[in-house]
C-alpha cells in the first residue's frame, strides 16, 4: 500500500476554491438542466466502496484535490490531511447533475474510522449542469462530521443539506482540523438508521454563494491590500461610476498607522459596502479550538462596530476555506450569514509579484468568458490597481451592471441600484 502524493508543490497565498474537481478529466456535453442524471431505482445506492482508485461503485470519478495524501487498500481510502482545504470527492455523476429528489427522505451513511474532525459537503452543480462554467459548484451545504457520528458510522439526514438537490454534483470530505489520518471504506444511500442511533438537529449555517444571481449583474469583491495602494483603487471606482464590496480584517481596521479606518468610512459614505473577512485573515476553519474560531468571528464583528458603527451579515472566509465549524459559528453571532467565495479569481495571488503580471489579465478572461460573474481580488501590488479599471470597462463593454456584492445577490436590505 502506498501513500500517493503529488510530485510538486506550489507556495499560494490564496488557494483555488477550497474543492477543486478532476478537471484533467475527459470532457463530457452534459445533458440541458431539464435533463436530470437518475438511477432508476430507490432501493439503498451505494456510492463507494474505494475498491478501484480511479472509480465509485456507480462508475463515476472519484480522488484527492492535489495536496491530500490518500492511501488506497482492499476496500478502503485512507486520507491523510495536513490543511483544511484538502479535500476527497466521490462524485454522483459524470460531471453533471444527478437527481437527488427521489432519495430525500433517505440518508447518507459513512462508515470509516479515525478521526471525526472534518465536514461532509453535498455539493450543487452550476445551473447549466455544465462542467465547463464558472462556478463548476454553484454552492454546496455542509455539516460537521463528529455530530452525526457514532462508533463507526455517520447517518444523515439528506434533508440537513440545503442545496437544490436536483442538481447534485458530488459528496464531499474537507474542512480537517486535526492531522490524524481518516479512512473511508463506504459511502451510501439508505432509507433509515439503525434503532437509537441519535440524529441530532439541522445546525443553522447561513447560505454560500460563488456567483451573483441578479440577472445580468457583476460584482468586485475586493479584499484587504497595501494602505498605499487603496487610494488609488477609490478613484478608479469614483472615475468609473461604479460600487463594489471590500473584505475587511478586523486587525487592519485597528491599526492607527495604515490608516484603514478612514479609508473605510470614505468607502462608506460613497456607498459602498464594506464586509467581514475575519480579525487576522487565518484559515478558521483549521483552527483546533472553537474558542479561537469565535475569537476571529466576534473581533471582527466588535471591531466594524465600534470603528465604522456598521453590522454586516456578508463574510468572506481567508482563503476561501470554508467549512461546518465555520459556518455554524458564524449562524451562532449573525443572524442568516451571507457566506461569499467567487467565481472569477484574478489570481493576483499568484502573478501579481512575478514577471508575467498580465497573467493576472488571462485569469480573469478566461473565468468571465466562462460564466463568473463574481471576483476576488486584493489590491496587494501596482500591477493589479493598472489592470483594475480594464477590467471594470471589459465587463462594461459586455452590457454587465457593476453593483455590490449584496446588490448582485438580490439582498432586499440592500440600497437601490443607480438609475
């Protein structure tokens, strides 16, 4: 048995989307969304006994993201996580939606052992129900893994999943907090659990999105950068007419010498919005505590408080990590939390400092022309802040409305939009 790991590693200020999928797979056409993936039948279906290292039981992919070192034995995965974002998918359909509506009542039952410190995740196909669109996972629902669990097995209920269940794309693993290693040897449908086996309530979550749903609507959300360089980023949005949301670290607000704190209340009142990113931009959901997770919730939260006397329902998760503890903990200290990843990554994380910055240019045509229509993006170096207003009039260009993140997402609490 051999622990498979990737030959290369990249160093990442900002990973990709916390669960990539095979995309060196063939590519498939997918049937329209009407056209729904079924299995005819609504007897127990079992997903994955991790007999072939390639496949599920039901023939479909199934594997790591890059950094994840699996170990595959007679009927079993091994995984042996070392960050939060590392994740293991088994996938419901070829790279379509599969049709989980015949099956809501049912459960999904994991038998493993090891750890229990990670999530589960039900993930939601794109609503073209097409591989090749920006968000490939439109959203996903997730719950914590040690709640469910008892002995050897999870059951859960597949209602605890709020995605439209219509276009199911995957079920998956990630959100770890601890490096002890989990092995899988089944994944499945049943249609009940064991008698006294404890299923406890739904945790209240808050709702994900990668993607505005406004018609015809485009937002920039735009994390911390350089103190330097902020000015800049205002005239550019005063000189082309336009509003965006900035992610804003709690730390950084309270630092006297960068100065944030004006900048911010200027930002504020040219009516743009301004949105939780965490008190010092760590991975929260790989923190060991849920002491330390509420610390980064809650200091953010004080801190717009008493700094720009603002609450803010929208928060952006460091790095994108996101997973069951994070979630709930957020639902515990805001009401209904608006969780916001994206779907069109400048990658300025990546090119910004290197010799080839209009990289940077590419990433971010290249995930419009596929669909997205929300950004990441921080205003870190010069050769992202040159590029900033290229990109505002491109997505003019395309007859797409510039607005706030909570605008795009059709927040009814939001302001109305400019004539």
């Amino acid at each position: 048995m051999a622990i498979l790991r990737p030959s290369t590693f990249a160093i990442q200020l900002l990973p990709p989307p916390p669960v990539p999928f095979n995309l060196t797979a063939p590519l498939i056409i997918n049937k329209p969304a009407t056209e729904l993936y079924q299995i005819n039948s609504t007897h127990p279906l079992i997903v994955d006994t991790f007999t072939d290292a390639e496949r599920n039981n039901i023939g479909f992919w199934h594997g790591p993201s890059s950094t994840l070192a699996t170990e595959y034995g007679d009927g079993y995965v091994r995984l042996h996580a070392s960050d939060p974002d590392e994740n293991y998918h088994t996938q419901l359909a070829p790279a379509t939606c599969f049709d989980m509506q015949p099956y809501r009542d049912m459960y999904l039952h994991v038998v493993f052992s090891g750890t229990t410190k990670f999530s589960i995740s039900l993930n939601q196909h794109n609503e073209e129900c097409d591989s090749r669109r920006s968000p490939f996972l439109e959203t996903w629902d997730t719950v914590e893994a040690g709640r469910y669990a008892w002995g050897n097995d999870i059951y859960v209920p597949l209602d605890h999943f709020k995605i439209d269940q219509r276009r199911t794309m995957s079920v998956s693993f990630h959100g770890f907090y601890s490096w002890e290693s989990l092995t899988l040897f089944k994944v499945e449908i049943v249609s009940r659990v064991p008698r006294g086996f404890y299923i406890p309530p739904k945790a209240e979550d808050g709702s994900l999105f990668l993607r505005c749903t406004r018609p015809n609507s485009f937002a920039f959300g735009i994390d911390d950068g350089m103190p330097g360089l902020v000015r800049d980023i205002m005239k550019i949005l005063d000189e082309e007419n336009i509003l965006a949301t900035f992610f804003v670290v709690g730390a950084g607000l309270r630092d006297r010498e960068a100065n944030f704190s004006q900048v911010y209340r200027e930002m504020l009142q040219r009516g743009h919005q301004i949105a939780l990113h965490s008190n010092t931009h760590q991975k929260i959901e790989g923190l060991e505590t849920i002491q330390s997770i509420d610390e980064e919730i809650i200091q953010n939260i004080e801190t717009f408080r008493e700094t720009l006397g603002i609450e803010s329902r929208y928060f952006r998760p460091p790095y994108g990590t996101v997973g069951a503890r994070t979630r709930q903990r957020l639902a515990l200290y805001i009401k209904d939390p608006q969780i916001i990843n994206w779907s069109v990554d400048i990658e300025d994380w990546l090119w910004a400092d290197t010799k080839t910055p209009e990289r940077q240019r590419d990433a971010f045509f290249r995930d419009v022309g596929r669909g997205g229509n929300l950004v990441v993006m921080h205003y870190l170096n010069p050769s992202t802040v040159k590029y900033f207003r290229e990109f505002i009039r491109f997505v003019k260009s395309i007859n797409l409305d510039i607005m706030r993140v909570d605008q795009c997402l059709e927040d009814p609490d939001s302001p109305p939009l400019k004539g």
